[in-house]
C-alpha cells in the first residue's frame, strides 16, 4: 500500500515539477514541406511576437498543416494572403515578414499592433494589398515601401504615423488608394505624385499637412478626395475642373482663401461637396447649380457673402444643405422648392431669411432638420415700405417673425373695399380678427398682440370679396 501511494506521488511531482510546452508539440517548420522553411519560421515569428496564445482566433495555428492555420493561404508552394484581422493581435510586426517573397495580401487591420511598420516589408514586390489600419504603429512611414511597385492598395489610416509622405511612394505606379488618414503626418504632398495615374482613392484627412493645395494630384484620375483636418492654405485653384471623375470632394477644416473657383460647377459627377470650416470669401458660384446629382453641399463657418444663388434650386438629388455661419444675406430663392430630397437645411448664423411665400413655408416644415427651426421671415421690401400706390391686392408677411408677442401685418388696396382680416390656428379654428369693415386704398397695417395664444404657427387670411391671401406666422413663448 505504502509502495503504491510513494508511486502515486512521484508521478505526481514528475508531472508537476516537469515544464509542459506552450504548444501541444513545436511546430517543425524544417520538417513541415508545405511552404519554404523561411516562410513558415516568418508566419511562427508572427505568432510569437503579437502574443498569439491570446489570439481571438488561433485556429491550427502552430499545430496543423499551414494551409489551415486561420488567415492564411498557401499556393504553388508559398504563402500568398495573410488575412488576420480584428483577432487581437499586441506588439509588434516581426522584420522576418519580409521573407514572404510570393505574399499578395498582408492584412492585419484592427488589431492592436506596436511599434514601427518594419523596412524589410519592402521587400514583399508581389504585394498587391497592404492593410494595417486602425492599429497603434508609430514612427515614420518606410521609404522602402515604395519598392512595392504592384500594390494596388496601401491603408495605414487610424494609427500614430509621424514624418513626411516619403517620396518614394510616388514610384507606386499601380497604386488606386492610398490612405493615411488620422495619423500625425506632416509636411507636403510628394510632387512625385503626379505620377499615380492609377489613383482612384486618395483619403490624407486628419493630419497635420499644410502649404497650398496639392496641385501635383490635379489630372489624376481620382474619385475620392478627403483632405479634411489640415492645415492647406491659400486659393482652391482653378484647374481642379480638371478632376473630372471626382465624386467626393472634401476639404474641411483647413485654411483655404479666395473664392470657390466657378469651375468647381464642371465636376458633373460630383455627390459631396464640403468646404465647411474654411476662410472662403466671395459669393456662392451660381455654377454650383449644376452639379445635378450633388447630395450634399457644406459651406458653413466661411466668409461667405452675397445670397443664395437661384440656380441651387436645380441640385434635386440634395438631401444636406448648410450654409450656417457665413455672412449671407437676403430672401431664399424659392426655387429651393424643388430639392424635395432635402432633409437637413441650415443657415444659422447668417442674415439670410425666408420668402413669407406660402408654398415655401410648407416646403421648410416638410424638412426633418432645419436651422434655426424656425427659419425667420423676411421684413417688408422696400417696395411695401414706400408710399407707392398699390395696383394688386397684397398681404404682406408679418414682421417680425417669428415674434412674442407682438407683430405687425401689413396688407394693400388698390381700391377702397370691404376686407376681413382674420388669424386662425392649425385646425381652422378662428383666434382673433384683426380687422374687418369698409377700407381705402392704399397700404395699411395693423399690430397683432398674442400674448394670450399658445406657442405655434398660425394662419392669417385677408378676405376682399372673391379674393383671398393667406400666410402664416410663428408665435413664440
């Protein structure tokens, strides 16, 4: 019995005392066959270094044929992909990847990688795609990778890159996008460049780059432009007319001047406009109008000046419109009826307002968002106010409006006539009359106190015989 216990306990100590491997047995990367031996000990460095044992997925990793670990493709004897994305990869790229001569594919987005983007990737000339975006890589962008002369896509947004674009990646000829948004770039656009002729994407926004605009990608064949977050100064130039299949156009928060070049109007395939943030000045382009199957047209927090041209009623694909913050001023054209796409409308913080035209008050209250809400009416023209003799009958918008609680409504004659003037609410209910008698021609107004009426909109009517003028008013409380 005693014999037997010591048995057990020494089997015990020797399973306890013995230092049992990480991985069920270590993988053989000289015995495997499956891929040269330099490219499974690049794929085990992998693991090794990015605290694999705590992968989201570890599936036959290190274990099974290396054409079934998670992420990986294996043809005509190489590694062509690694695809390990969102999987929790920590520290940092090992410098063996290089090693992977035949790789096409490298994405390892979303993971929660350290440290600097290693040369030696230069070396992978079969890359056609190069992803590591919204991971914490730090230090400069390597100049090797402009070796990486087939690379169709290079996305290394989202991380903490500092330095300048190196120069080099001008001589990535094939390249259609290229995105290195929200990084600590700085610097100028390479003029090297100019030689992406395949560049379709091209996505640099919350940087840190400044100068004038890059007039070296002017002529490319570019779709998306998001410059945004930077610190661009000086004029929008001319020649962007030549962007021709631009689609996107954004250009946010830097510190551009001078006017919105007329050309911009040419740019038939434009969809989003946004220039918000700027120090633009000059008058909104009437070429803008157009741009017919342009969503969406940001210009706020410029320095804008004059109106808003009649020919951005032509922009019916528009569902956002803002021109908040700029120093506009006058009547809304009514012609902006037409965008019934719309579903946001602001011009906060301008001195615009709105025609007391029934038909565009409804078209306002039919948008989802508009600032302010509401949108204030303009007062008497010049016309209204001069002792000119009325040829039509007229009820003028009142003003102010909105209003609490008093407002003036004024309306004309051209003849003496019998007139009812009366307020009502929403449901047709009759609120107050205003006036109502035998009047002579000429312009006459009358003060409306609402002091014991509810906030809302009300409708107000001026009945002479057959005619009838109707307009609304805004109380508010």
């Amino acid at each position: 019995m005693k014999s037997s216990l010591r048995c057990t306990l020494c089997i015990l100590v020797a399973v306890l005392c013995t230092e049992i491997p990480l991985y069920a047995q270590p993988y053989d990367c000289a015995a495997q066959g499956e891929v040269p031996q330099i490219e499974c000990e690049a794929l085990v460095a992998l693991y090794n270094t990015t605290g694999g044992d705590s992968w989201t997925n570890t599936t036959n990793w290190i274990t099974g044929a290396i054409s079934t670990w998670h992420g990986i493709t294996v043809s005509g004897g190489h590694i062509t992909q690694v695809i390990i994305s969102n999987n929790n990869l920590t520290g940092t790229i090992p410098p063996e990847f290089g090693n992977l001569s035949a790789l096409r594919v490298l994405w390892l987005f979303t993971n929660q990688l350290t440290g600097e983007i290693p040369p030696e990737l230069g070396n992978l000339t079969s890359l056609v795609q190069l992803s590591l975006f919204r991971n914490q890589l730090t230090g400069e962008i390597p100049p090797e990778l402009g070796n990486l002369t087939n690379l169709g896509r290079l996305e290394l947004q989202t991380n903490q890159l500092t330095g300048e674009i190196p120069p080099e990646l001008g001589n990535l000829t094939n390249l259609e996008r290229l995105d290195l948004a929200s990084n600590q770039l700085s610097g100028t656009i390479p003029a090297g460049f100019n030689q992406l002729t395949r560049l379709s994407i091209l996505s640099l926004f919350d940087n840190q780059f400044a100068g004038p605009f890059p007039e070296v990608i002017l002529g490319l064949p570019i779709i998306v432009l998001n410059l945004s977050f930077n610190s661009f100064t000086g004029p929008l130039p001319a020649e962007i007319g030549q962007l021709a299949g631009l689609e996107v156009l954004q250009l946010d928060g830097n510190q551009l001047s001078g006017s919105i070049p007329s050309e911009v109007g040419t740019l038939s395939d434009l969809r989003f406009l946004r220039l918000r943030g700027n120090q633009l000045s000059g008058e909104i382009p009437a070429a803008l109008g157009d741009l017919n199957i342009l969503e969406i047209l940001f210009l706020d927090n410029n320095q804008l000046t004059g109106t808003v041209p009649d020919e951005l009623g032509n922009l019916i694909s528009l569902t956002q419109f803002d021109v908040a913050g700029n120093p506009l001023e006058g009547t809304l054209p009514t012609s902006l009826t037409s965008l019934s796409n719309i579903t946001f409308f602001s011009i906060a913080n301008t001195q615009l307002c709105a025609s007391g035209d029934a038909g565009f008050q409804t078209w306002l209250q039919s948008i989802q968002t508009v600032q302010p809400d509401p949108v204030p009416t303009c007062t008497p023209t010049a016309v209204e106010d001069t002792n000119e003799f009325p040829t039509t009958y007229t009820l003028a918008q009142n003003y102010p409006n909105p209003f609490n609680p008093t407002t003036t409504i004024r309306y004309a004659l051209p003849e003496t006539a019998t007139i009812r003037l009366v307020v009502y609410d929403m449901t047709g209910r009759e609120r107050a009359v205003l006036r109502e008698g035998t009047q002579p021609a000429g312009w006459h107004e009358v003060t409306f106190e609402a002091r014991h009426l509810p906030a809302g909109v009300y409708l107000y009517r001026l009945t002479v015989g057959a005619t009838v003028e109707v307009r609304t008013l805004t109380l508010l409380k």
